[in-house]
C-alpha cells in the first residue's frame, strides 16, 4: 500500500489483524524482505513492512539524509496507519532507525526487537559509509552481490536455501543504487549511544556469533545500553539472522507479548 504521511509517500506491505507490529528492513533490500515472516504471523498480528527511502516502492527527493529522517519517517507512517504505538523490530539499517525511533518518539514504541544492529558504527564510520556509498554507484548491482551474501548469510545456509537467497539478491539487485549510497552516508550520522539509557521500551536484542557487519560487541553495547533489555546472540548465524533462523520467531514473539 501507498501511505501518504506528512513527510511523503511510503511504501509498506501490510497483512492480518491485531497487535500492530513494523519490520524495518536493512540497508539496500525492501520491506519484502520480511515476507516469510508476515506470512508466518499474518494470522494474529498486524504485520507492517515498510520501504526506507528511496528503497522499494517508496518516494526519495534525491537529497542527502540522515539516521534521524529515516526515523521520522517511521514515526509519521505510524501516525498515520496505527495511530498510536506498536511494536518495532528492526534489523541492521532498520536496527538503528528503530534505536533512533525509540529514543525521538518512546510514545510510538511499545516493544522493540533490535537484530544486527548498533547505536553506532564508531569513530570512522562517516568515511568507512562514505566509501562504501561510492561502491553502491561505482559497482554494477550484480556484481555486489558476492560480497553481500557473504556478509547476510552462513555457507551451511546458502547451501541448503538457494531459493530464499535468490529472492533476497533479487530484492538487493532491484534497488536504486543512488538510494543504497545515500542510505551508506545516512548510517555514517548515527550517533545513538550516548542516549542508550532513555530507551523506555523493553527490548529483545539478537546478533549472529558470525555476523562481522555489525558483531556481538555492537549488540552488546545496546543491551547494556537500554535499561529493560535483554541480549540472545545466535550460533552459526551471520547479519540477516532473522532471516537465516526462523526459529528464533516465536521467541521474538513471547517477548513481542510480554
């Protein structure tokens, strides 16, 4: 669907009914990304699944950004669809718009689930982003791929799930590359850590033992960061861990019902 909101056109999947739940993608994929988990959840939540700027379906002016746009983006969708709070769960990129989100709007957060993800990327993250921005445009789609799936999945996963790493190179294929750059430079301005502790939200967070995106010492930092939280770190699972262990759902979901 097409949400008009004050800060522009988004798009987001939505399915089901009950508890409104918002999945926040990671960087250069969609919100279709979570389809396998709206899917498995349509029957009792409110499964929303939106696009970040310029990804997906949704409108992007063209000009820079930062972390707390795509969190104001956020905010403004929720307004608009749920009109109060929901649960947020957001992964990698979306980890750290739904640490920015918590932190500008706790009165639009219920619950939240933060995987692969950081309050910040440390002290050279403006160049390190910068530098990968100039990949994402400089680097044909295709031949990006090999160095994201590496970084998303686990060799066993990739092995024994062709088809599901398929759809998630097609979804990261499909993406506008100037999009994917000005996300990079977008992830290069978060500076979250230091308002950690005003979190109010309890919150779940999950990282891969492999993930060498964003590794365990970032979860870390969030977990004992935020003052109702609590840490899972997955074995064998790389950056797309919610991807890569749909077991871990009906965790996220005991802690989603408190």
């Amino acid at each position: 669907m097409k949400v008009t909101t004050a800060r522009g056109t988004i798009e987001a999947g939505a399915v089901g009914e009950g508890r409104p739940v918002v999945l926040l993608h990671a960087l250069a994929l969609s919100g279709k990304l979570f389809d396998p988990i709206a899917a498995a959840w349509s029957g009792h939540r409110r499964v929303i699944t939106p696009d970040a700027r310029g990804h997906g379906g949704s409108d992007w002016d063209g000009r820079p950004y930062t972390g707390a746009d795509m969190a104001d983006d956020v905010a403004a969708l929720i307004e608009t669809v749920v009109g109060g709070p929901a649960d947020v769960i957001g992964m990698s990129m979306g980890g750290s718009t739904a640490v920015l989100l918590a932190q500008r709007r706790p009165d639009l957060v219920a619950r939240l689930v933060l995987a692969d993800a950081t309050a910040d990327y440390g002290p050279d993250k403006v160049a390190s982003w910068a530098e990968r921005a100039e990949k994402a445009v400089n680097v044909p789609r295709e031949k990006q791929v090999e160095f994201q799936i590496d970084r998303w999945f686990s060799p066993s996963f990739v092995d024994a799930n062709p088809d599901e790493v398929q759809r998630v190179c097609d979804i990261f294929v499909a993406t506008d590359s100037a999009a994917h750059a000005a996300a990079c430079r977008a992830l290069g301005t978060v500076s979250a850590a230091d308002g950690l502790g005003s979190i109010a939200a309890p919150t779940f967070v999950l990282v891969g033992d492999e993930d060498y995106a964003t590794p365990p010492a970032m979860a870390e930092q969030l977990a004992a960061g935020i003052p109702d939280s609590h840490l899972e770190v997955l074995t064998a699972t790389r950056h797309l861990s919610l991807i890569q262990r749909p077991d871990v759902w009906p965790s996220i979901e005991k802690h989603l019902d408190g």
